[in-house]
C-alpha cells in the first residue's frame, strides 16, 4: 500500500474530503471521498461574519471527517478553505478548532490559487484537452473560479465575488421564484462575468456540486456515481431547461427530484444560471463536467 494522504475542501456550501493512495510514480488513486454540507456561507454576505449554527454544523462535519481519516490510515493532510473563510470577519470561531481536529494548518487561498488547483485537477483529468486551450469554471458557493490554459499551463485565471449561496441569497426572495427574481439572477449572473476576457469555441470543464448536480440531475441517479459523472456532457439545452424547471418549482419541490441533494435545493437555480451565463459568454454548446475540483488539485500537489 502507498503513502495515504487526505485533501480538505471547505468551502461555502460544503466541506469535501478526498482520501487517496499515492503511487510511486506520482499518480493517485481515490480511497474514500465525502461530501458534507456545512453552509458556512450562510448569511455571510449580509453580515460579514460566519452564522454560529453554521459554524457548529461545519464543525461537526470536521468531527466525522478526522474519524474518517483515521480509518483509512492517513498520513499526511492538507486542509484548505476558499471563499467564506476569505471574507469572514470571525473565521478563527471555525478555523482554529478545525485545525485541531485535523492535525494540520488550514491554507486560507486566495481565489487565484483557488483557480490554480481547479486547473491542475482538470488537466490531469482530460490531458488531451489540456494539450490545447480550454476553459475551467468552478461555481462554488460564494465564488466562481474561471480559468484559461494552453498547453497544460494557465494564461487566465479570475476569481469573480458570486456563487451559487451569495446569489440565491440576494435574488431569489420567493418561493417559487418570481418572474422578477429569475430575470434578477440571470442579469446578475451575466453582468459579473461579462468583464472576463475568455475565448469562444474551445471546450468548458465545469467543476464543483453545481456542475455535478446537473449532471446527477439530467441522468436521475439515486446514488451518486462519480465514474458516471466525470466526462458527461451537457449541451445548452440541457442546462436551459433544467433552469427553468428550478424557476418554477419550490425549494421543497427540488428536494424531490431525482439527483438532486435536498441541502443543495434552495441555491441550484444560482449555480445553474452562472453556468449558463459562462456558456452564452463562450459560445460553448456543452461543458464537459469534472467531478475533481479543488480537492484533487490539493492531492496532485501533496503528490509531487
């Protein structure tokens, strides 16, 4: 058995563990991989600071996850937080416990080494793409990393303020959505990513639980099934008519549908509609989703 090491994603919608196996030849192999929803961003737009329940259910999740680990063995863990332990004026409430249940320093990246990762796991992930140009969008909960690479490196990368918990939580003020919330979302969405300057015509890897949910989604899987997942392509249709199928129904109607986590229900509309804008913005038909975002792009490098 090769060296075990563990990457921690803690984000603002959820908290994501990936156990792997690393080989000698620097490849790597998954063990174990959780998905937890903690919701640290919740009301941090609105007050700058991490909600206590949502401190507390985070922590919970870290409780669950240093188990986990010591299951399986780990050796070596390397924790980071993105954007709601960016902006929280009280992360320390979360961070410093976080860090001693886990062993080990969390990494608060900024959204341009946010980016880098996402973009390290991709290439690894589909090296013939990589091997040209293509476009890598990760929609988190409270900011959207896109990236640019030629030739296996980065030439653009932009971390944007919007994300699928910060715009539901500023647009979407009915239950269902009201015309006037949906066009709200859209035109926020759009206006946001329209300064990025990003190529047309070449291939879109969507990363993070809102690409993975509308892949989930539109195959109506009751488990989730990362083998499936990881290369699906969804053309335009698909996304546009998933999003408006969110737009119409309750948060409590999502939370039925086939696919679809009940925890993600209230904010997949947001996610969707920043995934569109970014296809319109490209003239992409499809994007390719990958189920390895940060997490892995973490594990590549503690591979090395």
């Amino acid at each position: 058995m090769g060296e075990r090491i563990a990457a921690i994603d803690i984000g603002t919608n959820t908290l994501l563990l990936l156990v792997a196996e690393r080989s000698d030849d620097g490849g790597l192999m998954a063990v174990h991989e959780d998905c937890q929803f903690g919701r640290l961003g919740k009301n941090l737009d609105a007050s700058g600071n991490l909600d206590p329940s949502a401190v507390e259910r985070s922590l919970d999740v870290a409780r669950r996850y240093r188990s986990a680990m010591q299951a399986h063995g780990v050796e070596r863990v390397h924790a980071v937080g993105t954007q709601a332990l960016r902006e929280a004026g009280n992360r320390a409430d979360f961070v410093g416990p976080a860090e001693e249940m886990f062993g080990c320093e969390i990494e608060i990246i900024s959204g341009e080494r946010e980016a880098e990762l996402v973009y390290l796991a991709s290439a690894k992930s589909f090296p013939d793409m990589a091997a040209d140009t293509m476009v890598v969008a990760d929609v988190g909960g409270g900011s959207t990393e896109t990236i640019v690479g030629t030739a296996g490196s980065v030439t653009f990368r932009h971390s944007t303020p919007i994300g699928s918990v910060r715009l539901a939580e500023r647009h979407l003020k009915h239950d269902p959505p009201s015309p006037e919330d949906a066009t709200a979302l859209v035109e926020a969405a759009a206006a946001a990513l329209a300064p990025l300057d990003l190529p047309s015509g070449v291939p879109l890897v969507a990363t993070a639980g809102t690409a993975t949910t509308l892949a989930t989604v539109e195959l109506k899987l009751a488990e989730y099934d990362p083998d499936r997942i990881q290369g699906l392509r969804l053309d335009q249709a698909v996304v546009e008519r998933q999003l408006a199928r969110y737009l119409e129904q309750t948060v409590a109607e999502r939370q039925k549908m086939p696919g679809l986590e009940p925890e993600r229900a209230d904010v997949i509309p947001a996610g969707t509609a920043i995934f569109l804008c970014l296809m319109r913005k490209l003239g992409a038909d499809e994007l390719i989703v990958s189920d390895r975002g940060v997490r892995w792009g973490v594990a590549y490098e503690m591979a090395r």
